[in-house]
C-alpha cells in the first residue's frame, strides 16, 4: 500500500523528493494528435472497426507494444520507455520517455510518427496536425469507457460550459522539465506562467471547430477559461517573489478531489461534489485515509496552465503538425534550463499586472501573433522568446550524429513566427482560400506525412 499522509509537511516534503541535480534534469514531452475519418475529417469512434480501440490492437500487434486494458477495453499501449495513451474523445497521445536531449525525443516521435502513419491508413483513418476536431461536435464523438473519464464528463458540465469540449475534442502538446530544489522549481513555474500568453500565440493551433471557424486562433486555450476555474488557469500567487512549496500545495488543498483509486477501481467523489484534498487529509473519507498515491493522483486532476508535480509541466501549447512539434520542448529546454536564458523570459513579461496577464492571454486566444501587450505585438516578443531559447540551446551544445544543436528543432518555427504566422492564421487562410471551405482538402492539407518532421 501507498505511504500515508498525516500533515501538510508531508505534501510539501513531496515537491523537495523531486529535486534533482542539473546533470539529472531530463525532458519529457507528451503530444496529443487527432485522428479523423479520411473520407469526411469526423472523429474516428473508439469502438468498432475503424476504430481508436482497433489501432491500438493493430499497433500492438505489428510493432510489440503492450496492451493495457480497463474491465475488457484496451486503452493504452507500454514500451520500455514510453507509452500510447488516449483521452478521452480518442485522442490519441504519446507519452514519451525522459530524454537528455531533444535529439533523443525527435528519434521516439519520428517513430511514432511513422508507426501512426502506417496503421491508420490500413483503417481509413488520418492524423491531423490540428488542436481541434475540425468536423465533429461533442455529441458526434465516443467518449473512452474509462472510469475517470465518465467520473470527469457530467461534473464538466457542471463546472463551466466549455468543459466537456476540452475533453472531447482537444489536443495539446506539453513538455516536463526537472528542477534541483525549492527555489529552482518556483522560478520556473513563474516563468512558466509569466509566458503563458506567447506560447499561446506561438503555438495557436485550433481555429476549426464544428465544420467551421469558431473566431479564435487558440480556441483551445479559450476553452480552458471556462472549463473547471477552481483548478485551472494562471493562479496569482505563483508571481509572488517568495512562492513556496507550500503556496502550491495550499493551492492544490483546496481543489475539490475527483476520485480514489482503490484496487484499481475508482470512488467518484463528485456526486455531491466538494470534497477537497484538505478535508481528506483531515478527516479521510469512510475508511480511507490520504495517500502518497493519492496526492500524486489529485495532482493531476489540477489543470493549471503549467503544474506542479515532481517536475515542472508545461501545458498551455495547441498540438502542432508533426515538423513543428518538438519545437515546444525545444524552447523550453533553451529557455528553461539555462540561467541567463530564463532571465531574459521574464524580462519580456514581468512588468505585466496579473489583470494584464489575464487580458494579454485573453488577445492571444483570439488573435494569435498579432495580439497586442501595450503597443508590442506578440509576435515580437514571441520571436525575441524564441531567440533566446536558441541561444540556450547553442550554449548548451548538445549534438546530433551530425554535429547540430538542438535549436535545428526550432528554426523552421521561428521563420514562421517571423513572417507573422502561427498554424492558425495559415489554416485560416488556407480554409478561405485554396481549400474552398472543403473539409477533404483540409483533412489533405493537414495530414500526418504532407511534410517531412525536420
């Protein structure tokens, strides 16, 4: 059985054990993707030929991955390293190992890549370089016949009216970076944080949704507004000079608890809802009392733009197409793991008030590059972001077989950036535009293998 929790210091004692010396510190990147029926770009069903279940059995069948199943359903694959997993509409995410270089998580995704490739055209399926189901409404798309999910869904919509959206029909791409201590961990949330609203514009992926355009370049990131705001967003005090482990742990005490996991079987704690990691922790629940596994768990029910768990995690990025998409780690290790480089990130944003960020994050969703902070367009200070995560990646000099650094995996976005686009606006004028409003020629024109990864 998992160790018991007895006091505060015990969840605070649990951010310290993640700690790592900086010849330690790794990345772990995580990409969501959308998979879409190629005759029509809806949502593929979990269930049936065709289907998100029959991939998975097909991927683990021709590359020798392990099933992992829930009460008959398979819902993930593991390999030594990684693993495949699924959210909730299907979506399907590779959840990668930790990588000492970018170098490293760019030969697991291009082989990911072409595995995913390879078995959805044996099923009518494509991948989209997209952040949003382009076609299919929530109620067009199969949830997972997974027990926190149908935990999460009716509470979704009880919380906010975009919740369930976020579920269904959303893709992220996320990178997890180590710390050394206390100290190391809040500056890097706070940049984190602090940045927010760049990387939405940089990254804005999502401007598709229910057969149309929905007037956002981030519609995924709008979602996130009004999903569930008592564990989500950019809380305040994370921009305090002196936040804590305990700051983020009082936080995360009063975020009301999803669920217990007790013999791999799942206590919905949302029917009434309330109960909250503090009042657990004081009083239990029946006969259950507060678990290390416990916390680790309710950690990852917190849906703050980046969070706190025994790294650092960075969750704000729209899923990209597949040449974009270790441009995100790739930044962040340049930016994040050299001292002068997150320096500089938090020159670009630290004068913001908290209502500022909120307002500038708001103009990113619906804008995108051309959001404005003040008289400064986010594209400048995307672009001088990216900048800096260059120079970090230079400095750090770590090199491929052919002698290259790890910024190669961030030019090909920072011309883009450069030129004023983001994925967003060029899907936006490409739907206008050449593809007519067609969805066939959008599901062409986004698909997984139209370009080469680097």
């Amino acid at each position: 059985m998992s160790e018991l929790l007895e006091k505060k210091e015990d969840l605070i004692r649990y951010f310290e054990e993640g700690g790592k010396p900086r010849a330690q510190w790794r990345v772990g990147s995580e990409y969501e993707k959308v998979v879409v029926r190629t005759a029509d770009g809806t949502a593929i069903p979990y269930s049936g030929a065709g289907g998100v279940e029959d991939l998975l059995q097909r991927m683990a069948a021709d590359y020798g991955f392990e099933p992992e199943d829930e009460h008959g359903h398979i819902l993930a694959l593991k390999s030594d390293r990684s693993a495949i997993t699924l959210e909730p509409g299907g979506q399907v995410e590779l959840s990668g190992e930790q990588c000492d270089s970018i170098h490293c998580a760019y030969d697991e995704f291009a082989t990911h890549v072409q595995q995913l490739i390879e078995v959805t055209n044996k099923i009518g399926a494509t991948v989209l370089g997209l952040a949003m189901q382009p076609v299919s409404r929530i109620d067009q798309i199969e949830l997972l016949p997974k027990a926190r999910y149908h935990i999460m869904y009716p509470y979704m919509a009880r919380k906010g009216k975009l919740g369930q959206r976020m579920m269904k029909q959303t893709a992220g791409v996320q990178a997890n970076l180590d710390y050394s201590d206390e100290a190391d961990a809040m500056r890097k949330l706070r940049v984190s944080m602090g940045i927010v609203p760049l990387l939405y514009a940089i990254f804005a992926n999502s401007p598709l949704s229910d057969g149309g355009l929905n007037g956002y370049h981030s519609f995924r990131g709008h979602i996130w507004t009004d999903t569930d705001n008592e564990r989500s967003g950019v809380p305040e005090f994370v921009f305090r000079p002196d936040c804590s482990f305990e700051d983020y742990a009082e936080f995360a005490l009063d975020v009301p608890m999803y669920f217990l996991i007790r013999n791999h079987e799942y206590i919905d704690l949302t029917q009434p809802p309330g109960l909250t990691f503090r009042q657990y922790l004081e009083r239990g629940y029946g006969r259950e009392r507060a678990t290390v596994e416990d916390w680790t768990n309710h950690l990852t029910t917190i849906f703050t733009e980046v969070r706190l768990k025994r790294y650092v995690e960075i969750r704000t990025a729209d899923s990209q197409p597949p040449q974009f998409m270790l441009a995100l780690p790739a930044l962040l290790k340049g930016t994040l793991y050299d001292d002068d480089c997150i320096a500089g990130a938090w020159d670009l944003v630290k004068r913001w008030s908290y209502r500022e960020r909120l307002e500038i994050t708001d103009a990113a969703h619906k804008q995108g590059l051309d959001a404005r902070a003040g008289k400064i367009k986010l594209q400048e200070l995307g672009y001088e972001l990216m900048q800096i995560a260059a120079r970090g990646l230079e400095r750090q000099r770590t090199l491929n077989k052919s002698g290259q650094d790890e910024s190669i995996y961030l030019l090909r976005l920072m011309d883009l950036v450069r030129s004023g686009h983001s994925q967003a606006s060029l899907v936006i004028s490409r739907w206008k535009g050449e593809w007519n409003y067609d969805v066939g020629r959008l599901v062409k024109g986004c698909a997984y293998g139209a370009e080469p990864i680097l």
